[in-house]
C-alpha cells in the first residue's frame, strides 16, 4: 500500500507536534501513598502474595501516525521475599520504530522518604531489534512502595502493543485507556476478558486539530480489571501470555475529509507477500533440482524419496540460531548449500524446495511456537510468526516435518512445534491450515545397573530410551546444549550424592528412538548405619514436584500422554544377612497412576515402576489433586533398599 504524498506531509506536521509536547500526567499522583494503601496487606484470596500491584495502567494516544504510550505502576512490596520479585525491572522497545522519551523510578519508604533510581543505575542492553532498560530499586525492604513511569513514542500503528492485564504479581487494578484521533479504526480481540468487562467506558472531547469550519472529537475507550490473579512462569505451560487476560488491537483504516487509507490485508495478501519473499531467497533451484536427484537415485516411491531428503537435509546442514533476516542467516539459500549450516527455518525452506524438485508436494508453513504466544488467526498479521517448518503431501496422506534438529525423526515435530494452527504459503492460494498433535505413543524406558562394592563406592550403568514426542523432545535439549552438560543435567545431577560421568553416547537408533547410555561412579550415593547399607533406587524421571506453587490458575499442559518406565537392579558385593526391599506402592489420580514393585533374585533387588499420564490437560480446579500426586511420587524417591550386613 503507498502512501499518497499529502498524507506523508500531515504524517511529519503531526509527528513534529507529537514530539514537542510535554510529558503527560501519571496515571495516579505520583509519589503521594494514601493510608489505605500503606495499610494493604495480602488479598484473601491470595494470602501467600509477597507482593501486589496496586496499580498497572496506560494511556495509548494515537494521534495522525503516531502513538504515544505512557505507562505508570505502582507495587507494594509485602513480605522479605517481595525484594527480589519486585527488585528489578525492565522495558524494552524496537530500537528503529520506537523511542523512550523518558522514564523516571523511586522507593517510597514507610517514613514517606522517597529514594530515585539513579540514572547511571538504569543499565541499556541490545538484543536483535530490541533494546532493553533495567534497573533496580533502592532502599528495597517489606512494607515499601515503588513506582515508575515512562512513555513509548511509536510508528508501529498497524498491531498495536498488547495489553496484559495479569503479570507475574496480584494485581489489584489494571487499567487501559485508548484514546483515537478522528478517523482510525481498529479491530479489537478480546482474550480471557469476561463479557461483561468488554465494553469500555468511552468519553470524547474536541480534537484541537480540528479543521477551520469542523468540530472533530477524538474518542477515549477506558478498560478496567480488578483483583487479578498472577500468571507466573510455571512447568508445563506454554507462553505466560497465553494464559493472561488481554486486549489486542489491528489497525483497520483511517479516514478523513481528504483520503481513505485501508490497511487491514487479507491472509492471501500476505502469503504472496511472504511468496515473494521465499522466491527471491530461493535463487538456485537448479541446482536444488540436481541435489534432489541425487539424493534420492534409485529409490521409487515417494515416502522413501521424502525420508532420504529428509535425512539428507537434517544432517548434512548444522543447525545454527543466527538470523540476518527475518527468518535466514543467509541472504541466499544457495549459501546453506555452500556453507553447510543454516538456520532452522533456511533448512525447512530447502526440504521444502527438494520435495518439489522430486514432484512431491511440499509448502513452507509459518507458526508461532510454544514458547512464543499462540496464534490468533483473527489477526492477519505476520509478526505472530517466529517459525517456518514444511508441510508435504504423499498421495492422500500429509505431514509435517521440522529438519532443524539432525536427530529429529520423520513425521514428529518436536513439542516446541505442537501447536494448534499455522499459516502455509503458496502465493495467492496461501491458507491458515490445522497442526495439532499426532496420537503417537511416547514413552521413556529407563533400565539402570547399580553395583556397590563393599567400601560403599558406587559404579552404575544407565541405557535411556526415549520414543515419540519424548525422543523429540529430549533430542533438541541434546542438540542445544553442550553434549556433557546434557547428561549432567537430565541425568547424573538428579541422583543422591555426586557423580563422576565415566563414558556416554547420545544416539538415534534404527527405530528412531532417542538413546542415552552412560556409565558413572560415586563415593557418596550410599549411606551407612550400624551394619545396615542403604542405597536409594536409582530414578531419574520426577524425583521432585515440579509443581511447586500451591495455587495454579491456568492449565497444566503436558503437550502429549506419555509413560516412564524404570527398571533398576542393585547388586551388593558384600555378604549380606538380610535384605530389605522397599514397599509395593500404587498412586492414582483420573488421568494419572503411578506403580512401584520389588522383588528380589539369587545375587540382587530389583526395583520396577511405571508412571502413567493419560490425561494431556489438567484444569485449574484438578492442580491440587495433581500437584499432592506429584508430590507422594517425589516421596517415593527417598524410600531405600536395605543391606542388613555382618558387620558392625
């Protein structure tokens, strides 16, 4: 869309003035504390609160292609621990569309003293095409008050800034008012808003800008929540935003006396858009045609053809996460050729382009993962996207595929990649298509050796088979992280005691399971009583709740259902009298059961247990049942097999 010349001259006139004016009022009296707010402890219905907002709120000001956006908060701090959750805090911005104007920040202390965040203590960082403002506040103790406030000046009118009502505190009173020049139209999406609180409190007053002769108004929408609860980073969820209560706003049009500009583009638009996009990267698909070839001679159906281009392609290319574009390191996908590594999304266009050299359709499907925000298709609007995976088709059946890991495996796409819906590109035919989650078994099969020589040192061997979405799941943990800090994370570091990591392999077996082998040695993983050793059975999945806080007001998601499996033998080299195993236990909870047996052979106890999770979503009202589950199946942990020696 082209903006016509006269409305480039009104853009720069209203920008000047936009920037020329002063700073706007706070949202409440800044650094005035009432004596009802002093004396505000926790909320009943949040008694375990270390801290509260008492007030979030924002004032988005859209005046002829601009936007100011003046924010102000207010926290009290209740508790000890309320320091380091309200201690630091952070604003970021587009570093070439918008502009911090100022931003001001102070402790109010119970004696009514007010201590400035210092302006060599606001520290400024770069990250990609955002820049961030952090800083921390002074004299911090329980029963303080802090605020800071700060305005945005934008040029991003087309999808505005979200609003959140919910952050990581209670929040007592969040507050938005949207106030419009005359002639702009947004769309509005209202997400985890009730009904009832939708319709804003809306006033108007005479826009100073008015043409000689007419009376414009520009209009103010106000939305109000109360008494909030937070929506903390938690296991098992997928983006915190997902699960906030929000508002989000889509540029429509503007319209005047003189022009009508449209802005809202369809889907379609924007796939050819994106079309374009893809072609111009795509400058060597002879070359492409050549390589697929090759790949795939003497091979004759199509699902073998699509396996080895996929094989091909995820482990020929190293993945790195580096972006010169919007999606690409390179400029060019002959260069992925060249150098031999691109970015996830590169990869994904090449497996795409190969496919097709060998007549097996395949498209380019954008999506947003789990970790980024979920995708509102409402919106047209290409920012909701921070990933690229392919799509194919093979007679009647389809699938989806994701090369970036070289363990992945064919047809499962990695949990980050589970997710409702996303966009396919093919030009002008472009669509919104369902992703979803396959029902594919998905299971971990842990079987460990346990040997305790009679001085207490321990030597232990673990074979971990993971299948499924678990092979997917911990097969990109391994790529991203370096090979030895993987096993020591998801495995040697979760046992009783230190260990010594003597040998291990990280594979992808011929069934397309994901396998870890280690061998380990410890000096402390046994303890001894009297003439009684006892030695915990070695599990590594769930030794701790992961749920930890006792309120939850979101989902747990799972992702998929999935079962561990854990079968360790411990073998104890010194003469024994007795031997002790621990107790048959069974736990069970709809959409949950946990199973632990023991027996013991000639030279050995074994030790077997299966947690099942059937249920992919827990609600709100289940979190508590869930959460004493989990935690009667850490407690399991601790439960030793005793060797009753003759020893004193």
């Amino acid at each position: 869309m082209r903006t016509t010349k006269s409305l480039q001259l009104y853009l720069l006139a209203v920008v000047l003035i936009i920037l020329a004016s002063g700073i706007p009022a706070a949202a409440a009296e800044w650094g005035k504390v009432s004596a009802e707010e002093w004396a505000l402890g926790a909320p009943e219905d949040y008694p375990e609160a270390n801290a509260l907002i008492l007030l979030d709120s924002a004032n988005f000001s859209v005046v002829k292609w601009a936007i100011v956006m003046d924010y102000y908060v207010r926290i009290k701090v209740l508790t000890r621990a309320g320091i380091d959750e309200v201690g630091e805090q952070s604003i970021s911005w587009h570093k070439k569309y918008d502009k911090v104007r100022w931003l001001k920040a102070h402790t109010i202390t119970p004696d009514g003293k007010k201590h400035k965040v210092d302006k060599k203590s606001i520290f400024e960082k770069e990250s990609g095409s955002y820049k961030t403002k952090s800083f921390a506040f002074p004299v911090l103790d329980s029963g303080c008050i802090v605020e800071f406030r700060y305005s945005i000046n934008s040029e991003r009118l087309g999808r505005l800034r979200p609003w959140y009502f919910q952050d990581d505190l209670y929040t007592l009173r969040s507050q938005l008012t949207m106030s419009l020049a005359p002639g702009f139209s947004y769309d509005i999406d209202y997400y985890e808003v009730p009904r009832s609180l939708q319709n804003p409190v809306v006033t108007k007053h005479i826009d100073p800008n008015s043409p000689r002769g007419a009376q414009l108004f520009i209009k103010s929408f106000t939305w109000t929540m109360e008494n909030l609860p937070p929506v903390k980073d938690e296991p098992y969820m997928s983006c915190t935003y997902d699960y906030c209560s929000a508002l989000r706003f889509q540029l429509i049009g503007f319209r005047d006396h003189r022009i009508w500009e449209e802005f809202q583009r369809t889907w379609e638009e924007l796939g050819h858009l994106i079309q374009v996009d893809i072609d111009d990267y795509c400058n060597d698909r002879r070359r492409i045609r050549a390589l697929a070839r090759e790949t795939t001679a003497g091979l004759s159906t199509p699902e073998e053809k699509s396996r080895a281009i996929f094989d091909f392609v995820k482990s020929e290319y190293r993945t790195v996460d580096e972006y010169n574009s919007y999606f690409y390191c390179h400029d060019k996908i002959s260069r992925i050729l060249d150098d031999k590594y691109g970015s996830g999304e590169g990869k994904n266009v090449l497996l795409a382009e190969m496919h097709k050299a060998v007549d097996i359709p395949s498209w380019p499907v954008l999506i947003s993962t789990r970790d980024h925000e979920e995708f509102k298709p409402r919106f047209p609007d290409l920012r909701q996207f921070n990933y690229m995976i392919t799509f194919l088709q093979i007679g009647d059946s389809w699938v989806f595929l994701d090369a970036a890991n070289r363990l992945s495996v064919y047809g499962l796409l990695p949990p980050s990649c589970l997710v409702n819906g996303g966009f396919l590109i093919d030009g002008k035919k472009s669509q919104l298509v369902k992703i979803g989650v396959n029902p594919i078994t998905s299971y971990r099969a842990d079987s460990n050796v346990v040997h305790i020589a009679a001085d207490g040192s321990v030597k232990g061997r673990s074979d971990c088979k993971f299948v499924g979405y678990y092979a997917s799941q911990y097969s990109e943990l391994y790529r991203k992280a370096d090979p030895q800090e993987f096993v020591e994370q998801n495995f040697t570091d979760r046992l009783t005691g230190t260990c010594t990591i003597d040998d291990y392999t990280c594979t992808l077996d011929s069934m397309n399971r994901f396998v870890v082998t280690l061998e380990f040695s410890a000096d402390d993983m046994v303890r001894k009583l009297d003439n009684n050793v006892l030695v915990e059975p070695l599990r590594y999945a769930f030794r701790h709740n992961p749920f930890k806080s006792p309120k939850r007001f979101f989902p747990v998601d799972f992702m998929y259902a999935f079962s561990c499996l854990n079968h360790t033998e411990v073998l104890f080299e010194d003469t024994t009298v007795e031997i002790v195993p621990p107790a048959n236990t069974s736990l069970e909870i709809p959409g949950a059961s946990f199973v632990r047996q023991a027996f013991m052979t000639d030279s050995s106890v074994v030790v077997q247990s299966r947690l099942q999770i059937d249920q992919v979503l827990f609600k709100p009202r289940q979190y508590s049942r869930l959460r004493d589950f989990f935690e009667q199946l850490a407690l399991t942990c601790n439960d030793e097999i005793v060797f009753v020696t003759d020893k004193p």
